[in-house]
C-alpha cells in the first residue's frame, strides 16, 4: 500500500517546555534540500554529524546533532531528518519557523507513524503499539505495548488468517467436488481444522483481554450512604490521603477519581457523594454526578457501614450501570463491629468484611476486583490489545460459529465458506488491511504532534 507523499512535514518531536535535549523531526521529497539549506552542506546518511543550524542569512541558530534517513529504510519510509539541538521552546521554534519557510508544513497529530503505516513500515496493530507504548501507565502496559510494537499480536493474527485461509480452500474445493461420491465436508480433516481455529481463537482472544485490561485498566465506582466510608476506602486503595475524610456525613460532594494498579493492571477509582435525598442543592448536584459516574462503571462497590442494617433498596440506585457490570457489597468499618475481614461469593452475588480505617481484608478487595476482570498476573508474553481489537475478534469469532452452524445443519458449504471470508475481514481491521478511512484518522488524531 506504499503511497508518495508530494508535501514534507515537520514538528518538534520532544515535549513541549525546557529540557536538555529538543528534536525536531522533518519526512518527505523535500528533506533533503532543507537538509542541505539549514545546515549549509550534505551529510552522510545514518550517521551522526555535529552541524550548525543556520537561517537564511547564515545566521546561527543552534548548534546539535543531524541525523539524515534516505526512505525507504526509514521510520516513516520516506527521506527524514532529526535535528537535535537544545531544548529551549524559543530556538526550537525558530527552527522550526526555518523549516517551513524551506516548503516544509506543520504536521498533523500522529501524520509521522500513520506515513509509516500507509508506506508498510509497520502496520496498524503497530502503529497502535506506539501511541500506548507513550501513554503507558504501567511497566507491564509497557513491556506489552514493546511486544505489540515488535509485532506479536500482529504475528497471532496473520498465523489465525493463515487457517482460515487453510480452511476456505479446503472448503472451495470441496465444493467444486461435490458431485464425487466421497463427502469432503463430513470428513475428520475438516472437524480437526474447525477444532483448531476455534482453540487459536479462544488463545488469542484471553491474551488479547489480558492486553486491553493492561491499556484500559478497569473503572470502579464507590457508592453508599453518606459518611458509610467510601472516601476512607478510596484513601486505603490509593495509599495516600487522596479524600478529606470527616466525622460529618456528607463531606464529598463531587466525584473524586484516583488511578492506581493492581499487579500492574490501572485501577480508576471514582469516589462519589453518599446517595440520599437532601435539599442541598449543592449536595444535590453530587448525588446526580454519583449516579452518572455508576453508568461508567465496569465495577461497582456499594459500601455500606457494618453497623447499620443492610437494605436492598440500596440497589435501587445502581440500575443505571452498564450492563454485566457487578456490584460487590463492602461491609465497612467491622473494626467497630469486631467482625473478621472475610468475602462471601454467591453466583453473582459478592459481599466483602473489611475495614478501611485499619487496612484489614483489603487484599481480598484487591484480589476480588482483579478476579472479576479475568485478569491474570502470571500471564506471560502479553501483548497490549484495544477494546476495538476485541470487538473485531468477537465478530471474526462469531462468523465462525455462524458458519459451522449452517455447515453442521444445513450442509451449506457455500454459506460457511463465505462466513469464513467474512471472519477474515473483521481480522483484517486489527492489522489494517481492510480498515475504513474515518477509522484510521479516529486513531492517529489521538498521537501526539511529532509522532
């Protein structure tokens, strides 16, 4: 899919504000001639030249390090250049100014890693991997956005396609010989192909959630009545006062959100005002926030004081969170009730002893959030995943299924050929190979200008 690009684009590469280094970074049919304009002379490529920025008049601009590319065996798989000078914000602008004065113009957000995508340099799990390998959060969210960069989810999918490639022209050419007597779509070879695809994809999918879990992390929202201990609780996850915590009941009256990990997994933890009926409007105002923050949720706590007796009614108002979100039930402050930490699962149903004023059953709170999510921190070489490439491997999944049915029921192989195609399709979007143009600059818009 290699594209020619007839404009050359530049940005500063390096955060914005004072720092020891500031790279500006230049890709397109022009580098070579600004190249050549800036610094007065040609340089080799790949190799590092101590060169003097200069402006139009020979002026001095900055002194640093040029670093020329000749495409394609580059990032973006055009001619780049990277100036490294100092980084000031003042002489990165003015050299930046010098750059596109010589033809060059601003880049969009993300413009150098989507030219690499569209010059099949990397693709576009890849270039993905390099937005979250920025914005990781974690040293796990790293490590697995590096495997995605280097390529291993992408490797897992190729290897997925190539059976169903397997298993398509297995499928076609059983049908071009219908007319025999031997039925090739009945036989063992063909139930130990399905077999297979649907065991890579159950493989893949667990490593593919483990991976989003990584990015995502997961959203838990604590609800109660007022002063039941919710901000006390928030205060003993985070480790740190993060809520002002007050004998007087009502005391939070906004939302108030904390980020923290569990083995490496981001836990958002939103704090909310206690829910009950209050002529405050103020307070007012924050049980609605509550409320609206418990239809975000992939996980609710309703803490409830261990004092009080519990009521179902409390449920009344968490009707409004998403669907296959849980409610674990936190039975606070047993410090006072001289009740032991302890957590009680039934079906669905969860309910946990603990005090958060002295630290006591939170590591089965910790471990319970963590088991709800079906994350595993022994899971090994995870690659970071986003909620898009699960939907596409849902869907994939689900044209499989679709089309073993009507290959089991209805002997229609033209049918379940044309689902397996239609499984590859949806594979195709995580790699980018089939990938619709609004997608693709829903995705780039969100990297940062430089990369």
């Amino acid at each position: 899919m290699r594209i020619e690009n007839n404009d050359t684009i530049t940005a500063i590469a390096t955060a914005r504000g004072r720092g020891g280094i500031g790279v500006i970074r230049v890709s397109g049919p022009r580098t070579n001639k600004i190249c050549e304009q800036i610094l007065g002379t040609k340089i080799p490529a790949r190799q590092a030249c101590l060169q003097k920025f200069k402006e139009k008049d020979g002026s001095i601009i900055d002194n640093g390090i040029a670093l020329f590319f000749k495409g394609p065996a580059s990032y973006t798989g055009e001619d780049t250049l990277e100036l490294q000078g100092h980084g000031g914000p003042v002489v990165l602008d003015m050299l930046l100014k010098r750059i596109i004065t010589l033809g060059a113009r601003l880049a969009e957000p993300g413009e150098f890693t989507q030219r690499a995508f569209l010059n099949d340099k990397l693709d576009l799990a890849q270039a993905e991997a390099v937005a979250d390998l920025i914005d990781a959060g974690t040293e796990a969210a790293a490590t697995s956005a590096q495997r995605s960069l280097e390529g291993d989810f992408s490797k897992h999918i190729n290897d997925l396609q190539k059976q169903l490639t397997h298993l398509r022209l297995y499928t076609e050419s059983a049908i071009d010989f219908s007319d025999e007597d031997i039925d090739f779509l009945g036989g063992e070879e063909l139930e130990k192909q399905i077999y297979t695809i649907k065991e890579s994809f159950k493989t893949l999918s667990n490593k593919a959630k483990q991976g989003c879990l990584l990015r995502d992390g997961m959203t838990v929202v604590l609800v109660g009545k007022p002063n039941a201990g919710k901000s006390s609780l928030m205060n003993a996850m985070a480790q740190r006062e993060a809520a002002i915590v007050t004998e007087v009941a009502g005391t939070t009256r906004d939302i108030l959100k904390e980020k923290i990990q569990i083995d490496g997994m981001p836990v958002h933890i939103i704090d909310t005002a206690g829910l009950r009926e209050t002529d405050d409007i103020i307070e007012r105002e924050g049980v609605k926030r509550a409320k609206q923050a418990v239809s975000t949720a992939d996980h609710v706590l309703l803490i409830v004081d261990d004092q009080e007796p519990y009521s179902d009614s409390y449920l009344e108002s968490l009707k409004d969170r998403p669907k296959g979100a849980p409610v674990t039930t936190v039975f606070n402050k047993i410090d006072l009730t001289g009740a032991k930490p302890r957590i009680k699962i039934n079906g669905e149903q969860a309910t946990i002893k603990l005090s958060a004023k002295h630290n006591e059953g939170l590591d089965l709170l910790t471990n319970h959030l963590k088991e709800s999510m079906g994350f595993s921190s022994q899971e090994k070489s995870v690659f970071l995943a986003r909620r898009r490439h699960l939907d596409a491997l849902a869907r994939a999944n689900e044209f499989l299924n679709t089309g073993v049915d009507q290959l089991l029921k209805n002997q229609a192989g033209e049918l379940f050929a044309e689902d397996l195609r239609l499984a590859q399709q949806a594979l195709s979007e995580i790699t980018g190979k089939i990938t619709p143009d609004d997608l693709l600059g829903e995705i780039f818009s969100s990297f940062c200008i430089g990369k």
